[in-house]
C-alpha cells in the first residue's frame, strides 16, 4: 500500500514539474512557462493580447507610477492578466 501512495505522490509532482522553462523573448524579457503551458508568466512583455482570451489589464485596478510590461497568461492563455 505504501509502494502504491509513493508511487502516485512521485507521478503527481512529475506532473506538476513538467513543461516549466524559462526563456528570453525577442523584445528581452523573461517568459516563464509552468505546469505544461497552464500558467505562463512574461515580464516586459508589451505583446497585444490575443483576442481569444479574457483580458484584464491591471494597471487599471492597481494605479501604478507606469506600467511593469508583466503580463500572467493562465488555463493556456483563456486569461491573461496584463500591466501595460
């Protein structure tokens, strides 16, 4: 039974670790990628939006000084939050 819950606890965190890599963009900034694409974290990234995802862009809510060029892409870009 133990074999059988170390067995599962090993696939499950090979599945949460899998697909994360971290890239620099043509522009120069960072892009994250975790959990297979599920989570995407771009820092100065001024790239518009796809217009097939929810968009907010949190410069509005927050009220910076200026933007930051961070944008989080979640569920594989079906949401984007954005500050720029």
């Amino acid at each position: 039974m133990k074999s059988i819950l170390r067995l599962l606890a090993a696939l499950t965190l090979l599945s949460f670790a899998s697909g994360c890599a971290t890239r620099t963009t043509s522009t120069g900034g960072k892009e994250t990628t975790l959990l297979g694409g599920a989570v995407i974290v771009s820092k100065d990234s001024f790239q518009p939006t796809t217009p097939a995802t929810v968009d907010a862009d949190t410069s509005k809510i927050i009220g910076r000084n200026g933007p930051s060029g961070q944008k989080v892409s979640l569920f594989w870009g079906l949401m984007t939050l954005h500050d720029y």
